[in-house]
C-alpha cells in the first residue's frame, strides 16, 4: 500500500520535503498514531493477562479456585466476614504492612461453605494487584509477538502458595540432604500460604502434629501470613494440632467461622 495515505481513513498524508537529501516524509494521521497506541495498550493487557494467571498457576492454586476473585465472590450472611477477613489480609498484604500481630486466617466451616474458594481468593487477589515487573511484561509481549502463548521461555513467580495439608505433609518428608533443601521450603517461605483442608490427614498423629507446628511455628516467627481453612471446630482444631501449634496461630490468625449454606454455591 501507498504510504501517502492513511490505512485507516484513507486520506492523503501530510508531506515534508526534507532538504539537502531532497527526501518526502510522510506524517503519519492522526487515527494511525492512535490505531498503535490502542494496539499497544491491547498487547500490555493481555501480557498482563498472561502473568497473573501464570502467577496464579505457579501459586498452586487449582483449576476450580482460580477464577476465584473478589469481585466475583457471592456474598451472604453465611459467608460475608470469610469475605471481609480475606480483602483485609489481602490487602495488609499488598501495602506490606507489617504492624498487626494476626496477619492471618482461620477458615472454619462444614463442607462446602467455601473455605477453600474464599482462601484461593485471596491469593488470586494479591497476585493480580501485586506490582509488576516492567521487564517481564516485556518479555512477555515479545514471546505473544513471536506466537508463544503459553510457553513464554520466562519463569514467572509468585510470594503466594496455595497447597492441601496432604501435599505439605508428603512434601515436607521429602528431603534433600545433600543440598540441604526440602520441597516444603517454597511453600514455607511465601508470603501468604493457604493450607487447605487442615485436619484432613489420616496416620501416625506424632508425626503430623510435628510437621504442622515446623511449618505454622516457622510462619509465626518470620511473621509470614499464613490461611488456614478447615472443617473442624475450634476444639477440634486444638486437638488436632496440639497446644504448641495451636496457640501460635490463635497468635497469628483471625478465627472466622462460616455458616453452612443450604447447597453449594454453583
Ligand atoms: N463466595 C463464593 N462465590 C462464588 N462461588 C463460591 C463461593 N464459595 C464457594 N463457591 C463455589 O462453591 C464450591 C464449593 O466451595 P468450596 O470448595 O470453597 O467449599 P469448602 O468450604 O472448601 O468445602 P470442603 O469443606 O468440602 O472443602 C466452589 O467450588 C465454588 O464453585
Ligand atoms: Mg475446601
Ligand atoms: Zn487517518
């Protein structure tokens, strides 16, 4: 096409004869510049896109939670102080205020209250609003550019870790003693940890009670925060965890019980 007119409106350009190498410029219209701009801006959103979901992913967050937003969450009357507790966490979070002593969450509540979903959310939330690397973003329109979508060549991480109680028992006995390192560590050292469905691990209760005050005892102390979602009732959670654990997050968390619906949300 003639690069004398406009692609878009189809109006002759504006010329400048350029002296000395006796060259015609042409001015790009108005609606070309904006035309790139919008491009521009439509390729940093969908980057942006791509990275909290990636960050979302690398959270550990499943596939049923991870639309879970805050925006999107129905909220009731059985429900609605989960809610309240999970957009103060998450936002103490965000503006990395450190002055609360409970930077934490008990979530308790009967099978399908939504402890799980409200917790997940908590982490998408952060994980969107979190900052930004200007470089990554970069790097993420250039691998869109060159028609990579998933497969970026970028590792994208994230301060949040989501995983069951199962998982972080079974991780935590994996050890490698040569370098020292346990997969649990990540988990150990993220910002905000969800452990989902505590009290929900069968076997030598020693053991399990062990592993849960290493991990709860070490958050406590390097004031990490820390969500813990459960079907047990506050004494049963005592039981379960033993004094030692228990009161380090009485500590260190908001205890919120949610009510039972009457079905699961859908
Ligand atoms: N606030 C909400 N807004 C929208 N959907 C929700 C909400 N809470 C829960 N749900 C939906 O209900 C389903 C069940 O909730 P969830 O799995 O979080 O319950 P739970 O309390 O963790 O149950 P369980 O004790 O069985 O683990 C979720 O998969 C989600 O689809
Ligand atoms: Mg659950
Ligand atoms: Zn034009």
């Amino acid at each position: 096409m003639e690069n004398n007119v406009c692609s878009v409106c189809g109006k002759e350009k504006e010329s400048r004869l350029i002296p000395y190498i006796n060259k015609v410029m042409y001015i790009d219209c108005q609606c070309e510049t904006e035309l790139k701009k919008k491009i521009e801006t439509e390729k940093r959103e969908k980057a942006i896109n791509t990275y909290i979901r990636k960050r979302i992913k690398k959270s550990g967050v499943l596939l049923r939670e991870e639309n879970a937003f805050f925006d999107n969450l129905i909220v009731d009357e059985n429900n609605s102080k989960a809610v309240d507790g999970a957009k103060y966490i998450c936002s103490l979070m965000l503006n990395g205020d450190t002055s609360q002593d409970k930077n934490g969450l008990i979530l308790s509540g009967n099978r399908g209250s939504g402890k799980t979903y409200i917790g997940a959310s908590i982490i998408n939330e952060y994980n969107r609003n979190e900052k930004f690397n200007e470089y990554v973003i970069n790097e993420i329109i250039k691998a869109h550019d060159n028609g990579f979508i998933e497969d970026l060549g970028i590792e994208i991480n994230s301060n949040c870790r989501f995983i069951k109680e199962k998982d972080a028992i079974a991780l935590s006995e994996k050890y490698n003693y040569r370098e020292n390192t346990s997969p649990i560590d990540e988990f150990k050292n993220a910002k905000i940890l969800v452990v989902d469905d505590v009290g929900s691990s069968y076997g030598d209760s020693k053991r399990i009670m062990s592993i849960l005050f290493d991990l709860f005892d070490y958050r406590y102390s390097q004031q990490l925060s820390t969500i813990i979602t459960t079907n047990l009732s506050k004494e049963e959670l005592h039981a379960y965890l033993g004094e030692r654990t228990f009161d380090r997050l009485r500590c260190c968390c908001h205890y919120i019980k949610l009510a039972s619906p009457t079905s699961r949300r859908k």
